[in-house]
C-alpha cells in the first residue's frame, strides 16, 4: 500500500513540475557556450536553384566533417560536393586553418596552396557560433520536447530575421553581389525560412540544427524578365564536445605554395 502511495505521488510531482521558459532555455545556453572549446560537426546540404532561360535547374549536393578548436585557433574541414547541371561535377576539398594562415587542397589540383587570411576567417567558419547568434537574437516561435538519437532534448523552432538568416544558411559574410546589383531587399527575396534546434536537456549542448530557405531573386534586367529561385537545406550533427581533438597539418601542406593572385607580382 506505501509503494502504492509513493508512486502515486511521484506521478503527481511530475505532472506538477514547472516547464521550463523559453528566457531560460537562452539563458542557459549563454552559459554553455561560453564554454565550449572544441566540438566536431557533419554537414549534409543540397542546393537547387533555376534560372530564367535555364532548362536545367542546377543541384549542388555536398556533406562535410569538420573538427573545431576554438580555444587553440585551428579548424579542420574535409568537404565533398557533387554539382548536377548540363556539366556534373565532383569535387573534394580539405581545408586546415591555423589562426590566420589558410592551407587548402582540392581533388582537381593535389598540390596544397596556402595564404594568410584576416583573423576573423576563423569566426566565420564556426558553424555552431553562427547559428547559435541566430538564436540568441531570435524568436523563439515554438518550444517542445524531442529526442534525437535516443536523448532527450529540447526542440526549438526559431524565427529569425532574414538577411541574417541569408547569410548564415548561404555563409556568406557580406551582402551578395547580385543583391547589391539589382538593389534589391532580402525581405521581399527570402520567400520561406525554417530553423530548428535540438538541445540536449541534460548539458544544454546543440545536437543537430536543420535550416531551409526558399529564396527567388526576381527582376527586369535591361527590360528583360529575370528570375532565380533557390532552395535550400542544411543539416548539422554537433559532437565531441571539448574533447582533445587532433587537428595537425599533413605534411605535404606545411610545404604548400603561398598563393598569389594573377595580377600580383
């Protein structure tokens, strides 16, 4: 009869326990990121855009593994993409960056290259930072309770704004050429956004983020019609959270070319 009871009761606590705030979710993981030091990504994207005058719509496929060292200054990406269009393509890039020297080889040209990039190259290429900034100055439009590889998490479904969202998804820093070109202003482009995080209940650790965008790019060019439509979808896998992560350059990159651009003498 006592168990009885004691579990009676534990069912009614639970059922009483205070569900946590969407300010607490971001309030936590302000302090977890704060101290993340290292952790590891997968990426799997695939891109299809149109054109007008374009029969073929163009579908650019790629999946990555990165392993990031925050606090020592090293990144280290290995990327394979494959391009479907009137030419199909297939391409693999490994990618080293130490503080402010860049080391890349790519499939098509084996000899390593290197050259010296502006400190903050290696913030740009710090996934997790990028979309958790996107986060923390977002709307969180839905909070609900998840699992993801069987643990528990938090599922947060974000609404953020869309030039940041543009540049996150499309990684790109500044604004795009064809946007200054043709003038034009992202909210009337980006179409349709989505943006999910999952956040381990336990350690408050992102896991996975999914992002979609349907962008179309439409305008009358020398009194000619144009449009672009671009969709898009990112899948990000988030692991090995500050743990010793070997990122040491190969051999064959500590003796690259430094790299010059054409009209450089």
């Amino acid at each position: 009869m006592l168990g009885y009871f004691i579990i009676c009761l534990l069912i009614i606590l639970q059922g009483c326990a205070k569900p946590i705030s969407k300010g607490e979710i971001k309030g936590n993981l302000i302090e977890v990121l704060d101290n993340i030091h290292t952790y590891s990504y997968e990426m799997e994207m695939e891109m299809e855009t149109s054109a007008t005058g374009e029969d073929i719509k163009d579908v650019v496929k790629a999946n990555a593994q990165a392993d990031i060292d925050v606090k020592n200054r090293k990144i280290k990406i290995f990327i394979h993409i494959n391009e479907r269009n009137k030419r199909s393509k297939s391409t693999q890039t490994k990618i080293y960056i130490l503080d402010t020297m860049e080391y890349i080889q790519s499939e098509k040209d084996s000899e390593w290259i290197k050259f010296e990039v502006p400190r903050h190259k290696l913030d740009s290429e710090n996934q997790l930072k990028k979309q958790m900034k996107l986060v923390m100055t977002s709307k969180i439009k839905n909070l609900k309770e998840e699992t993801f590889k069987n643990i528990d998490c938090y599922l947060l479904s974000i609404e953020p704004d869309k030039r940041s969202f543009w540049e996150v998804i499309m990684e790109q820093d500044e604004e795009h050429p064809l946007m200054r070109l043709l003038n034009l202003d992202y909210e009337d482009v980006v179409k349709r956004i989505n943006m999910e995080m999952w956040i381990e209940k336990k350690t408050f650790f992102p896991l996975k983020c999914i992002m979609k965008m349907q962008a179309v790019i439409e305008k009358e060019i020398m009194k000619q019609p144009f449009k672009m439509t671009i969709d898009i979808k990112k899948t990000y896998c988030y692991y090995n959270y500050n743990r010793p992560l070997v990122i040491k350059l190969p051999d064959q990159a500590k003796r690259a070319k430094v790299y010059q651009k054409e009209w450089e003498d």
